[in-house]
C-alpha cells in the first residue's frame, strides 16, 4: 500500500485561509475607516454651515438690538424736546399772558365786540358750541355797562372777580362770555347775593365767579375745544339770595 503524507497540505491551506481572514478584517477596518472619514466630513460641513447659521442670527441680533437702543435714544430726546417746548411755551405765557387775559376780559366787556369781533374765539367756533350747548349763547346786544368790577385777584392760574350787576342775568351774561373765551376754563358763578344801597335803595346783585386762566390758549397744549366753552357758558345762573343791607 502507498502511503502520502498531507500534513503540508493542510498546514498549508490553514495558512492560506488565515492570510484571507487577515487580508479581509484588514479590508472591513480600511473600509469602516474611510466610511468614518466621510462621515465625520459630512458631520464637520454640517457643524460648519450650522456655526455660520448661528453667527448670522448673533450678528441680526446685535443688529435688531442696536436698533432697539437707537429707537429708545429717540423716542427719549423726543421726549425732552416736547418737555423742553412745553416749558418754552409757558414761560412765554406767563410773561405775555396776563396783559392778553387782562385784554381779552376787557373785549368781553367791550359794546360792539364778540365771536370774530376782537374775542378769542371765532364766529364758527361759537355756532359749534351753540349746536352742542344751545344755553350757551350770549346777548350780543347786552349792555356791559351793566356788571361792574370790584376786585380782580388771580393766585396759582385761579381767577376770582367780585363785582356787581344789575340783576343775576348780567352776572350769568358775564359768566357766559368768560366761558365762551379760550383765556379761561372750569368757569363758575358763585352764589349771588340781592343788595339794596341804602341812601338809592336800588336793588343790585354781588357776584362772585371764579376760572382756570389759560396764558397759553393757542398752542398745542393749551388749545381748548369748543366743546369745552359750552360746558361752562351752559350752566344756569344761581338765584340770588335774600336781599341785605349794603353801602
């Protein structure tokens, strides 16, 4: 019988097979290393476009936010410029206003003058104010010869004038005219009060009405609707009171 020896056959074919499995996992780690490599490429370009997405909104923020500060900057000197204005414009009517109250109230007082004629306020302006406060319209044919002055006296804008009349009427006149003027506001007509001079034993009303003086009646701030005048110059005149002794 013949005998072959196969042991080098085998060893060698093992060798073989090992050279493969070696030659394969090198091929399985050169191929999950590139893999690897591009997929740590494609997370790196989208970290990068990521990071330049999230500079660009940093950057429209730092944007919106210096916006928001120079809108804030304007709106404050805006805010001081109207503050220093106003102070400008009172300033100026507490120089000139009281001598243009002092000659509005003398109009008021004037035969011949009225809305559009020397008063501050207009002939429209008054129709405005009849059509919202039909009580409020005035004599234009009164005669202000009828009220007279006794004291003028204004302290911190409040106006107060005490005088007399010939009757409550005339005191109402005179509130109606003042409330109708853009120079004064909030105008009142206190209680009235029947006098009889005792040598003459004629017969007068004492009055009292009081007002808000506006020096400024023209501008912005000032201004006073004509809603407002028929507010005051409506209001019923009070009866006088029981008649009492009086130089």
């Amino acid at each position: 019988m013949i005998r072959i020896n196969l042991l080098p056959v085998k060893a060698e074919a093992k060798r073989e097979l090992g050279q493969r499995q070696l030659i394969l996992f090198v091929l399985i780690i050169v191929v999950a290393l590139v893999g690897l490599y591009f997929f740590d490429g494609t997370v790196s370009a989208d970290v990068a476009a990521k990071t330049g997405e999230v500079n660009r909104l940093q950057a429209k923020i730092k944007e919106l936010e210096t916006t928001v500060k120079d809108r804030e900057v304007f709106v404050a000197r805006r805010r001081d410029l109207l503050a220093q204005k106003a102070i400008f414009i009172e300033l100026h009517g507490r120089r000139s206003g009281p001598a243009k109250m002092l000659h509005e109230l003398a109009m008021l007082l004037s035969p011949g003058r009225g809305p559009g004629a020397g008063w501050s306020i207009t002939k429209d302006e008054y129709e405005s104010v009849l059509s919202e406060s039909p009580g409020a319209e005035i004599h234009l044919s009164w005669d202000p010869t009828r009220v007279w002055i006794e004291r003028l006296a204004e302290d911190t804008r409040v106006l107060t004038i005490e005088g007399y009349a010939k009757s409550n009427d005339d005191a109402a006149e005179l509130q109606k005219r003042l409330a109708l003027s853009k120079y004064f506001d909030l105008v009142e007509l206190g209680a009235l009060n029947a006098v009889e001079d005792k040598k003459t034993k004629e017969r007068t009303v004492s009055f009292t009405i009081t007002a808000v003086v506006n020096y400024s009646p023209f501008s912005v701030a000032g201004a006073k609707g004509p809603g407002a005048a028929g507010k005051d110059a409506g209001a019923p005149a009070p009866a006088p009171a029981p008649p009492k002794g009086g130089g």
